[in-house]
C-alpha cells in the first residue's frame, strides 16, 4: 500500500532528477554564451553626461529647497517602516488582515500581479507593497526635478527610470514570483528545466545574444503557411527582389502599383495569411502587383547608402516595372522608413524631370523629425555614437540591437512577460505569425544606417535646409504629385502627428490623410473582412493635428477600401490580366523569393 509518506518521497526524488538537469544544461548555457559577439557596450546605457546632469540639477533643487528633499526622504523611509511594521504584525495575527485599514492598491489591475497571492499570502503582499512605493519614490523624484533639466534629457531620464522600475519588479525573480513558484511545485521542477532549455534555445539561436524568441520558430514556412500569395521573382539585383504577383482577376487596372516595404523588417507583414494578406487582397481588386523584397544586408553592403536603396532600388524597380508592363507611369506605396525613402526618390524625380511615378501613398511614413517622440532616448550624440563604432566595426547595424531597441519602448509586454513565461515558467512560445514576422528581422548597411540617423533623424534636413544626396538637394516640397498618407492613431513608431506634420509640408495640391485606429502593424493590416478597426478621414490639412482631428469624421471599418476608390481613379482603364514576368524578365523564383528567407546575422 502507498503511504503518503511514499507519495512524498517520490515527488522530492523527481524533483531532485529535475534540478540535475538543470545542472547538466549548465554546460550548454556556458557553450551558448562563449560564441556572443556582443554589441558596442555604449548602446547598453546612455553616456554618464546625463546622469551627471540630472544628479547636479537634483542637488541644485535640494540646496535652494532642501526642506522639499528630506520632507521626500522621509515620507520614503516613513512608509517604508510602517509597511514592514504592518507585515510583521499581519504574520503575527496568522496572515489575518484588517481589510478596512488597507490603503488602496497603486498596482491594482496590473496584470503582472494577477495571482491571488499577491494580496492573500503575507510574504508576496509585502514584496508587492514595497515594489510599489519603491516606484512610486522614483515616479515623484522625477516629477519634481529641476526645471532647469532640459526637456531631452528629462524625457531620456524618465525613458530609463521607467525601464529599472520594469526591470525590478518582483514578478522578473524566481523567489518572488508566485505562478512560477507554484508552477515548479506542481510539475516538481520539470517547469524550470524547461524554461532553462528555453533560455539556452535562444542564446543559440542567436550567437550567444539575449534575445526572447516570441513565437515558435518552427511553426512557420514561407511559402508554405505564411507569405503564399502566387507570384515569381521578375528581376534580382544586389539590393532587391522584384516580385510580381500574379493575377486574381481577368482584367487589371493599366496602370501597375509597386509597393516599397521596410528593409528592417521582411515585406510579409503584408502577406502573413490569405485572410489578412493586403498583397492578396489588391491583386483581388484588379491590380497588376509588384513588391520589393529587399537584401538581408550583410558587411559586404557596409558602404550601401540611401543613394543605393533610391538608385538600385526604387528607380529600377519602377523602370523594370515599365520594360515588363509596357506602361509610361506607376503608382507606387511605400511603408515606414520605406516611406520616408520614397518621399526622397520623388524629390530626386522632380530634380531630374521624371514623371514615372502617378501618385504615391505613404504607410506611417515620417518625413519631419523634429519631434522624436518615444525615440528621443536613442536619437542623441552618446547614443548615435555608439552606433556608428558598432556599424564601423561590423558593417552593419544588426538586427538584434535594433530589434532589442523596438521591444524595450514596450519592455512589460515584449521583454520581460516574455521572459517569464518562457524562462521560468517553462511555456514554449506560441505559433503566432505575427510575432513569427516580428523576430525575422534585417541587418541595416553601416552607411545607409549613419545617413538616416544624422541627416534625417537629427539634423532634420530633409524639411529644413534640404538633403544632399545624388548630386542634388532635396526637399519635401519638391514632392507635387497626388499624394495619399496612412497613419495609425496609437502607433509609438511613427506617431500620427509627426506624420501629419510632415506630409502638410510636402508641396502636392492634392494630398489626402487618414488616421487608422490602433498601432504600427495592426492599422495598417486591417481587413475589411475583420470588420476591427475604424478610421479618420477630413479634407482640411490647414491646421494643426488637434485641428484636424478635432474636424475629423470617423468611418467604421478599414481604410483599405477608401484608399483603393482613391487609386482606382489613378490607375487607368481595364486590361486584359498580366501573368508574372516578360521574354526579358523570366520568373527567377517563386514567391515569396530568395531573398526574403535569407537571417539576419548576430
């Protein structure tokens, strides 16, 4: 008969074989670790200048107010002691709590906390309590600092602050984290023997980096699940892929439309699924379809610049587009930094007299930097030095560090909940293709990665004094064809107004914006068929962006179908259905190309 006592025995043992486990995997997570060729460590922090001012204006406040720092100190220190008083005596009681007395939970509905534990058990209600005071201490700190501070750094300051208050809190440590806990209790260890072989599965996915894979790798094949739009690749060179989608309907428009993606991401994002693919779905409305698969840049692209991507990119595609279409004129699209590049490559146009280009529609596309928004932490000298060592030292800027700078502006949600699901609850990641897409990402060419960075981002030059390049200046107001701009009302990438801010500028008399409800991706991967998000629409770019919203009127659906009436009227009369490709551009290779399939390098 098994006695309880057996039941016990076995469980510890298992335990034990699960913690030797963890002992054996020790060899592998050193192994893993041996092959990292870290980042340029100045990317790791910000310079110790501005540290040093904040310490100074903080000082400075304390000498000419110094009653306001120890009255601060103080009411710390004060809660601090009464907070552990307050354990104390619960644990005495037995875990018996007055409820009446509790004050009110500064972390209620934070979903980090969601366990019962949190506000039952004595111990995690302690260590909650006080993270949250802690926060609280570091929130006000910052809130009241000197006025003198200048506003970049005070924005860079709070950036960071924010990131060691998501970095400590309780629920990131094995011994304070009471699903975990829990979790090894109920699978005796099993959960943490898991979660190391997760954490070692991503140091050697990634060269010894600390990179939290978010979806299952496994689950996605390109052309197979994802990225299954038919097409074939219609004409290859050292920068791009061009594919030409084959036809869904017996007539197209005359006039051919080629989208431009981000080169730091894969063009898929477009083409993730058939029910959510735009790709798919314009082919559908009767276009002849192109895309631009860009090079995965490695350090024999290091001297690519912004010159390459317009020259090698953007105006053979068009002219191939042409040669392969019969066509005089395209309507082209670009998406993000793509979006920005297309802006200079219709500038450049207008310089040189060409008129390939109908019209152009621009995907959460910034043009005027002079508002950094979220990316001020990163957008300054110690930051952007630290770049230019690391891309001087490996030609590229890579996917990883620009990858890891995306996730920390949602560091809860992208990082650390992540982390600990994975890594101490021992869960394998989900079969997500979003997230798929997301970790596939692109190393950036040294070059083309300091020109942006300085020229546009910092020095603001395109809308300014203008931006050199291919032998002429170019500006933002040399842009005057039709002109369509997409944002996305929540987008912390691109924000909607900076955007709008820039497209005002652009010198085109016939020029449409739209606000599309939700974020970066999501606003704009927004079927109709979903019937999810809304979008904003108003005439008058007049006045401000609070003006502009403040007369919008808002439309229930996606704005794919208004964008698609706007360039039916630009796209000519019906033709007979192109199939991909000519005698000079024979099909290279299927959709979604060679290219595209081709990681980044850490």
């Amino acid at each position: 008969m098994t006695t309880q006592d057996d039941v016990a025995g076995a469980n510890i043992e298992k335990l034990n074989e699960n913690l030797a486990k963890v002992e054996q995997l020790s060899q592998r997570l050193i192994q893993a670790l041996a092959a990292r060729n870290p980042a340029n460590p100045t990317l790791n922090t910000p310079s110790q200048e501005l540290f040093t001012t904040a310490a100074t204006s903080y000082w400075t406040e304390m000498l000419e107010n110094p009653g306001k720092l120890y009255e601060q100190q103080l009411d710390y220190w004060g809660k601090s002691v009464r907070h552990f008083l307050d354990a104390q005596q619960t644990m005495l009681r037995g875990g018996d709590e007055d409820e009446a007395e509790d004050a009110p939970d500064p972390l209620a509905g934070d979903k980090r906390f969601a366990n019962p534990l949190w506000d039952s058990h004595p111990y995690f209600k302690y260590v909650k309590r006080q993270y949250a005071l802690n926060t609280q201490a570091i929130e006000k700190a910052l809130a009241e600092i000197d006025e003198d501070l200048p506003d970049k750094d005070r924005k860079r300051l709070g950036y960071f602050a924010h990131q060691i208050i998501d970095l400590m809190s309780p629920t990131n440590f094995l011994g304070t984290n009471p699903d975990a806990l829990e979790r090894a209790l109920e699978t005796e260890g099993e959960s943490l023997v898991k979660g190391l072989e997760n954490l070692i599965a991503d140091l050697e996915a990634n060269d010894g980096e600390m990179v939290v894979r978010l979806a299952d790798d496994k689950a996605f094949e390109l052309g197979e699940n994802i990225a299954t739009t038919p097409g074939e690749v219609v004409y290859r060179n050292r920068m791009m892929e061009l594919i030409q989608y084959a036809p869904a309907t017996e007539e197209v428009h005359a006039t051919p439309l080629v989208i431009f993606p981000p080169w730091i991401n894969k063009f898929y994002i477009m083409d993730l699924k058939p029910e959510n693919s735009l790709i798919k779905w314009i082919t559908e409305q009767g276009y002849t379809l192109f895309v631009v698969s860009w090079v995965n840049a490695d350090a024999s692209h290091a001297e690519v610049g912004l010159e390459e991507y317009i020259e090698e990119g953007y105006l053979t595609a068009i002219r191939e587009i042409k040669a392969i279409t019969g066509e005089k004129q395209v309507n082209a699209v670009g998406y993000c930094i793509a979006g920005t590049t297309l802006h200079l490559a219709l500038s450049l146009m207008a310089k040189r007299g060409d008129k390939s280009v109908k019209s152009a529609t621009f995907f959460t596309a910034l043009t005027d930097f002079a508002e950094q928004g979220e990316f001020t932490p990163f957008l300054q000298d110690d930051f952007i030095d630290g770049i230019e060592v690391e891309v001087n030292a490996q030609g590229v800027l890579r996917s990883f560090i620009m990858g890891r700078t995306m996730s920390f502006l949602r560091s809860r949600d992208l990082i650390y909940q992540p982390a600990v699901r994975k890594y101490m609850m021992g869960e394998a990641p989900p079969a997500f293709d979003l997230l798929y897409w997301n970790g596939d990402g692109a190393n950036l060419p040294g070059r083309m990665t300091m020109q942006y960075l300085r020229g546009l981002c910092q020095r603001n030059e395109f809308v300014e004094d203008g931006f050199e390049m291919c032998g002429e200046r170019l500006h933002i107001r040399d842009v005057k064809i039709p002109l369509m701009s997409v944002t996305c009302e929540t987008d912390h990438i691109a924000a909607w107004k900076d955007c709008y801010r820039g497209f005002q500028q652009t010198g085109s008399k016939n020029r449409t914006f739209i606000v599309s409800e939700s974020g970066h991706i999501a606003g704009i991967v927004n079927p109709p068929a979903k019937k999810k998000y809304g979008h904003y629409t108003n005439d008058d770019l007049s006045g401000t962006a609070d003006e502009w919203m403040a007369g919008a009127t808002r439309h229930d659906g996606s704005w794919w179908p208004r964008w698609e009436a706007w360039l039916k009227k630009r796209s000519g009369k019906m033709v007979p259905a192109r199939e991909p490709g000519d005698a000079e551009h024979p099909p290279l290779a299927p959709a979604p190309g060679t290219y595209v399939r081709k990681k980044a390098t850490t």
